[in-house]
C-alpha cells in the first residue's frame, strides 16, 4: 500500500454511531472525522473556535461542530452536554487536541512553569474530556476512548516533550483499566513525525514517519466495535529505532 493510501474494504460498524472528536479542526482531527465520517459515522467536532456552523469537512461534507476549550472544565462539560442532549450519546472519543509541540521552547525544556503547561494543555485537558464522556459510555456499556499523544514519551532530551506525552499514557492506561470489563476500551496512538508525504526512511533514535490520514485508519479500527484493544500505547510507523526498552 502507498504512503498515504487509505485501508478500505472493511466494514468497521460504525455506521449510525455517534463519534466526538475534539480537535477535529486540526491536522490530524480532520482527517480523523473525515475517516469516521466515511465510515457512516455521525460526526461531531469539537474545537475552541467552533460555530453552530461547523463549515465543510476535508470530504466537502457540512460539519456538526461544537464549541470546547479543553483546558476549561465547564468549558468541556457544557460541549459534552450539549451533544449528548442532541445525540442521545457518544459512542466514540477521539481526542487530538494539543497545543503544537511548535509551540514548546526548546530553551525552557525544563522550566517547570512550561511543563506544567504542557501537561495541562494536553494530557490534563484529554483528561478532562474523558471525566466528561466515560460516564454515559459506561452506562451503556459501550464506549471507544482514543487519544492521540507522540513518540515524544518514550524519548529523553526534553522534560516538557517527554512528559506530557508521558502523562498522556499513562492516565489513558489507568482509565482502561478502571474500566476493564465494562465494554469501553480506552487507547493511545503515538506518531512521531506526520507529513503528508512520510518518507520509509527511519533514524536511529526517531521513530517512524506517518501522515494524517494513516494515523486516522488506525483510530477507525481502535473505535470500531470490531475492536477489543484496550489499554494499549499503539505506534504508528516504526517505533524509536535503536531501543530496546522503554
């Protein structure tokens, strides 16, 4: 299959269920809700600029969105509400939302006061998303959790890299098992670098390349009812070159 090319062929069940993807404005959220959405999903898009007019998807299909800043508890709590008020519930959480590792300076790589923002932007913030949806899912007994965190967790070198990708899988893995049995499976996938063209090739201490719509197949079967994987820290493309333990 080439780089970029989308798995098809495969009904994955989700046809008629409800999915929530917050962040699903930005590079990989977007292909994420088309990927879904192609799937026969009922699409929600969660973002802190959304409108009741969510615009036009990457597919040219009109987007249900809502508004949600991830880093507001009533914020998150007020969006969830409102889609299970219109939807009945949320079968499927897909989580994107991230400040850009861009965004971290490298020259405050330890500064505490740039970690704790970190943490909180990404893995406080999934978090936050997750107190909001699991409840409804468990009450149903059905539920797929998904969030996307980075290579970044199994590498050293940067404190604030490291940790809120860290933190991302490490809360995601708690909340698998605090729901073990329950018919909700919570998961992470971890890219290292996303392009829209990934190259094959992969150095030592990096881990592979993957691009948007890749990483949205993959999120298309961790939320499929076709799937019993839980707590799993999954890497898409080759995983760190050159470790052997992690």
């Amino acid at each position: 299959m080439a780089p970029g090319a989308s798995v098809t062929g495969m009904d994955l069940q989700l046809s008629d269920r409800v999915a929530l993807v917050v962040g699903g404005k930005g590079y990989i959220g977007a292909a994420v809700a088309d990927r879904l959405r192609a799937e026969g999903a009922t699409v929600v898009v969660a973002s802190r600029s959304a409108s009741e007019d969510g615009g036009v998807g990457l597919s040219g299909v009109a987007i249900s969105a809502v508004a949600m800043d991830t880093a507001d508890q009533a914020s998150v709590d007020a969006g969830v509400a409102r889609v299970l008020a219109e939807h009945g519930r949320i079968d499927v959480l897909v989580v994107t939302a991230a400040p850009s590792a861009r965004t971290l300076d490298p020259a405050k790589r330890s500064d505490p006061d740039q970690v704790a923002q970190a943490v909180d932007g990404k893995a406080l913030g999934f978090l936050r998303v997750a107190n909001a949806v699991l409840p409804a899912q468990r009450d149903a007994g059905f539920g797929r959790v998904v969030v996307v965190s980075g290579q970044n967790a199994y590498l050293s070198g940067n404190i604030t890299a490291s940790l809120r990708n860290t933190a991302v899988n490490v809360i995601a893995k708690n909340l698998a098992d605090e729901l073990a049995g329950s018919g909700v499976t919570v998961n992470v996938v971890n890219p290292g670098t996303v392009s829209d063209e990934p190259g094959a090739e992969v150095q030592r201490g990096a881990g592979g390349e993957s691009s948007p719509t890749q990483i949205a197949d993959l999120v298309a079967f961790l939320s499929s009812p076709l799937s019993a994987v839980s707590g799993e820290s999954i890497s898409i493309a080759h995983r760190v070159l050159g470790s052997v333990v992690i």
